[in-house]
C-alpha cells in the first residue's frame, strides 16, 4: 500500500487522496496504538482525508456523505499533520 500511496502522491500532486478505514486515528493509528506499524506515518502522510471508525450498522444514515454511519469521521489529516 505504502509503495502505491507515494506513486501517486508523486504523479498527482495536486489531487486530493482519501482513504476508509475501521480504525479510529487518535487511538488505533498513533504512536503506541493498536494497529501503528513502522510504516503507519508513512502511509498517513500520503493521505489528505481519512474516514475513521468501524462501519456501525445500528448508527447507519444513509443522508451522510462519504461516510456510512454516524459514529464516522472525516479528518483532513493536512490540518491535523499542523498543529
């Protein structure tokens, strides 16, 4: 993924690159969580928005965008990466 990730940021610089996970970011994909690997920092800084959380069929909204249950985030990880 990571390889891929980095080809395309290369070839299109401008575009904007999103990505679905069932992680939550502030605690599964940091420093010390669940699911941080060696190359989690790496493959992040290659995303601008991330979809976090697990898909919850009992919090499904079918009116949300991009997302498909109210427990979803949208993060724009350009803004979280300057802080």
């Amino acid at each position: 993924m990571l390889p891929s990730a980095k080809k395309i940021k290369k070839i299109y610089p401008n575009k904007t690159i999103w990505c679905w996970t069932g992680y939550i970011y502030d605690k599964d994909l940091i420093k010390g969580g669940r699911k941080y690997t060696e190359f989690t920092d790496r493959l992040l800084n290659c995303i601008d928005v991330l979809v976090d959380g697990p898909f919850i069929e009992e919090q499904k909204n079918l009116m949300l965008e991009f997302r498909g249950s109210e427990n979803q985030r949208i993060l724009k990880l350009a803004e979280i990466r300057a802080k």
